[in-house]
C-alpha cells in the first residue's frame, strides 16, 4: 500500500477489490440510492450483498469469521462507496470501526468467539453509545450509570445519534456509563448490551437534513441488567478505549469524504461535457473547467493524507495526528464540492434526483461526526506540543 505514495499505483490486491466494490456500487447500489433516500428507509438488500462480498470482515482476521484483510482494504471499499452512496458507506464504517473493532480490540475471547463471527459475516450489526446530550468530546458530561448489583451490571441512562442501533439485525449495542469514582474524575467503562436486554429501547429514528438511509436512533436504557462480564476491557479504561476507536475511525470517515469529494468530481465532469449552454458544453467555458479543476485537486490532496495515516497505522507508527488531518483535510473537500457540483449543476443540482444533491445535504456531518472540525484542530495543535 505505500507504494501508492511514491509510484501512484495500488499493489494488484488492493487494486482488485477497489475494482469489485466499484462495481458494486454502480451496479448494486446506485439503483436504488434515491429511493433508500427518498423513503428513510434501511437498505436491507443492499447490506445484504456487503456482507456477501465479505466487506464487513475485511479488516479482521479469518479466526473471527474475518477476511485477513486489513483497515486499508476498508477504506478503499468506503471510498469507492462513498462515491455513490454515503449513507450505504457510513454504514459499513460504522457496523466495522464502531460495532466489531472495539469487541475485536479490546474483548476477551469469549466476547470475540461469541460475537464477531456474527459481526464480521455481517448477519448482525452493533451500535457504539458514546454521544450524550451533554457528552461526546467532554467525556466528563457522560451520565448514564453503570452499577454493580451481585453479579450484574444495572444500566441507566440514555444516548443519542448512534448509528446502526436500531435495525431489524442490530444484535448489541457498546455502552459507555460511570462505573464509580477514580481520583476525583468519573470511572467511565464499556459495557456490552444485547439488544433484546429489558429496558433497553431504540427510540423512533431520526427525521435528519442528509444520510438518510442510515440507520441513526437515540437510546434509552432503563435498569437494564446485563452480566458481569458484559464489561468489555478493562474497567475504567471505556472512555480511554474508545478514543483509540476514535482515532482509526477518523482514517475510515477521510476516505469515506475522499469518495464523496470524487464522486462530485465524476459527476460534474459528465455533466459539464453534456449540458449545453450558449452553443457549447458548459465544460468549455473557464469558469466552469478551473471550478472541476479545484475539486479534482481537493479530491487528490485528501486522498493522499488518508493513504498516508493508514501507511503510518499499518505500520504500527503514531498516527493521532495524521488521522486528524487526513479527517478534517477530507471532509471539507467533500463539503467544498458538494458545494461546487450544486453550483456546476445549477437548478438540477438542487433536485432530489441528482446525486450532487444528496451529497450536499450528506456532507455536512462528515466535518461533524466522529470528530467536529474544531476537535481535530485541537487534536493537531496539542500533537504539535501546542
């Protein structure tokens, strides 16, 4: 893979299944993209086929039901589906970044022998509740409690915006709650809760501006009781955990926007060199070929920083500050040519059945999700020793 960096050409491997997933998506996926959209609804048949293809275990070992890929394979396959379909694409990050790699990471192996398998084949998915009303970044806003009663853990709380929580093949959902006091500071744990648990309760699904055929729920958890040894790692490392989660999923998000930023690119130039104005294609008049210009360079650039985290990752090299990079670099090239592809389009860009209007309204929470803007930021300065 970091041959790419220096030669500009992918290994064959990864090459190949850039080249499936493309085809997938084009085939499979955009079909039925502006009806998922359309509709809110879950895109059970397209899911489906990603597991058939082995998409949700490709970073995984085959042990675990996995591919033996790894975490680069999963942001070639999010790239080329991001391209077409971000809310198929979020999908996927999500069930593999947030549901099975913490379980993978950090689980014992009775977690792993019990749960990936099922994760991996994706025949289930499972949800990660970190946000909060008043916690996500600030981790010392977390209230949902988590206490010890015999051999039990008793859950009560609630969560908002978690993604992959409340289809019909969510089987568990990760659970960060206080566990206890530690030096002053809140004890903040991980806890695994199957889905069919008591008092656990996906509330009615978001009404949201874009990614609207990903599954996105609050949660309610009330004296929820699970087993002890539900806690996933150690106890009081949940919070500390998950920012490790954190941190690869940003590298996943980045190449997610890099194919959102190039899908832009790929319709705007089909479109600049069919749509007719003043006697020509609108592609011939400067304004508009420098405009697809920029976009196609914002597209490489960020394309190059995910490539160059997921190198150093891979490599087992610090890669905190790259990932930020890579994330806030990638997310607003796919805002900026959302943005410039609904302008390239004109009225069209504007309607529902264009795919630039979907990544409009879906770009937005690339510069949001798993990380705001602002946090990666911080993130890159405190790196710096800032």
């Amino acid at each position: 893979m970091t041959d790419y960096l220096s030669t500009g050409s992918l290994p064959d491997e990864y090459r190949q299944l850039a080249l499936t997933v493309r085809d997938f998506a084009n085939q499979v996926v955009a079909p039925v993209s502006a009806k998922h959209d359309a509709e809110h609804s879950f895109p059970y048949e397209v899911v489906a086929g990603m597991a058939d293809m082995g998409l949700f275990g490709l970073p995984f070992p085959e042990e675990f039901g996995g591919m033996g890929g790894d975490y680069f394979a999963l942001c070639l396959a999010l790239e080329e589906l991001g391209k077409v379909d971000q809310s198929v694409a979020i999908t996927l990050e999500a069930g593999v970044s947030l549901g099975a790699m913490p379980i993978f990471r950090f689980g014992n192996d009775k977690q792993r022998t019990e749960w990936l398998p099922q994760l991996t084949s994706g025949q289930a998915l499972a949800g990660f509740g970190l946000t909060e009303p008043d916690a996500g970044s600030d981790a010392g806003g977390t209230r949902t409690t988590a206490v010890l009663d015999g051999e039990s853990w008793v859950i009560n709380g609630s969560k908002q915006f978690i993604t992959n929580s409340g289809t019909d093949i969510t089987r568990l959902v990760t659970v960060t709650a206080v566990t206890g006091q530690a030096g002053g500071k809140k004890e903040i744990s991980t806890i695994l809760v199957p889905t069919s648990t008591p008092g656990f309760v996906a509330e009615p699904a978001y009404n949201k501006v874009g990614w609207n055929a990903s599954d996105t729920h609050p949660l309610s958890f009330t004296d929820v009781r699970v087993p002890q040894e539900n806690l996933l790692g150690e106890r009081g490392r949940g919070y500390a955990n998950f920012l490790r989660i954190l941190d690869e999923g940003r590298i996943a998000i980045a190449a997610l926007a890099v194919g959102a930023a190039q899908g832009c690119v790929d319709e705007s130039v089909r479109y600049a060199s069919e749509r007719q104005a003043f006697g020509q294609a609108i592609g011939r008049n400067q304004a508009i070929a420098f405009k697809i210009a920029r976009m196609e360079a914002r597209a490489h650039v960020a394309r190059t920083a995910y490539y160059d985290a997921a190198a150093l990752m891979l490599a087992g090299k610090p890669f905190k500050k790259a990932a930020s990079i890579a994330k806030m670099v990638a997310s607003e090239a796919a805002m900026d040519n959302a943005r410039d592809a609904t302008q390239i389009f004109g009225g069209n860009g504007f309607m529902n059945e264009y795919p630039v209007s979907r990544h409009y309204r879906d770009s937005k929470i690339l510069e949001i999700g798993e990380g705001t803007t602002e946090v990666q930021l911080m993130l890159i300065a405190r790196e710096l020793g800032l």
